[in-house]
C-alpha cells in the first residue's frame, strides 16, 4: 500500500478480493495469508518508510476488511499475554 497510486487503491481492494475469492474457489484454499504494511493494530504502518496514511488505504482496507474474513494478531488477541511484559511490548509497537 506504501508505494500505490493513492486514487486507485480501492479499486486495487475490489481486484484483490476478486482474485483471492477466485484462487480459494479453483484451488479450495480455506485459509490466505495477507502481508500488509498497513496498520493492522490501529497505530503505526508496519514499515519505517511508510508515512501517508490516508483515507482512501484506509477506504480500501475497509473493502478488504468486510470482504473477506481477515483475522490478525490484534483481533484475535494472539500475543495478550505477552504484551502485558514491558520487555517485549516494543516489539509490537515498532514497525514491521
């Protein structure tokens, strides 16, 4: 999302979800791993480079979001345990 045309992410969004939802059909894939550097947690991006965030990447995440079912480590509160530990908590404040 860093290095996309702004104007055209949405429509990158409903190509995405097309093509996932076409590869899960053909194949019987059940599960898709997403890498994103967009800030599944609310805060941050997740690259050190990415600094426009804007509403349309938050638009397109939108038709991501609630065309698909994306479940992250911060929705699934995977690491509430761990997070608690100032010691690691860094970890998942920082980029990437």
């Amino acid at each position: 999302m860093e290095r996309a045309k702004i104007d055209l992410l949405q429509n990158c969004a409903l190509s995405l979800v097309k093509a996932v939802d076409s590869l899960k059909e053909a194949h019987g894939i059940q599960n898709v791993y997403l890498a994103t550097d967009y800030p599944v947690g609310g805060g941050k991006t997740q690259s050190s480079t990415f600094h426009l965030l804007t509403e349309d990447h938050h638009k397109a995440m939108d038709i991501v979001n609630s065309s698909l079912n994306v479940k992250t480590w911060v929705s699934m509160d995977i690491f509430s345990n761990i997070r608690k530990n100032e010691l690691v908590d860094k970890e998942f404040t920082g980029a990437g």
